[in-house]
C-alpha cells in the first residue's frame, strides 16, 4: 500500500507561509548561513565563502540589511577601509524559522 501524501500544513501554502522570502534566495541565504557560524566576518571573507562577487554580495548585505536581519560595520585596518558583516538576533531568529520550515516541507 501506498503511504498517503502530506498534507497541507507540511507541503501546502501554510507551509510555505513560514519561508522567509527575505532568505530564501540562493544567495541570501548563503550569506546569512555564513554569518551564523560567526559573530562577525570581514565583506571579502564573506564573498569568498560564498563565492560570489563584491557587487552580487553588496546587493544582497542591502537587502538584508534593510529587513535588519544583518548589520554593516565600516572601518579601517591601517589606512585600508574595511568592511565587516554580522548577523543581528533577529537574522539568526529569521533563519533558525526558515530552516525548520524547509525542513517540515521536506518531511524531516
């Protein structure tokens, strides 16, 4: 026999309800996971990780920024400007609830 479908509250748009669309995005959200396993990083560390390219990071660090979910430090290490990157509570908040809300969808 076959085991029956999930249903809506695990699969449906209830389900979907609980993504966060600020992080859903591929990159968004890879920048966000990054920053989780810090309590800060510098912008270059953070591109590098991710992979992606200073402009693909700084259009996604705004759009984080804007919802609070990540905040911008600038500074300078010598006379070299600098830029450090870090996740607020309620960016780890954000995340920790998007990542179970994949994981419902998902069945785990």
């Amino acid at each position: 026999m076959t085991p029956p479908l999930p249903g809506p509250d695990a699969v449906g748009a209830p389900a979907r309800a609980r993504l966060d669309e600020v992080i859903h995005s591929p990159v968004r959200l890879s920048v966000v996971a990054a920053l989780a396993a810090t309590d800060e990083a510098e912008f270059g560390a953070v591109r590098d990780a991710v992979e992606i390219s200073d402009s693909a990071l700084s259009k996604a660090v705004t759009v984080l920024e804007q919802a609070g979910y990540v905040t911008v430090r600038k500074g300078y290490v010598g006379k070299r400007p600098r830029t450090w990157l870090a996740l607020t509570p309620d960016g780890r908040t954000a995340l920790r609830d998007h990542l179970a809300a994949l994981r419902a969808i998902a069945g785990d």
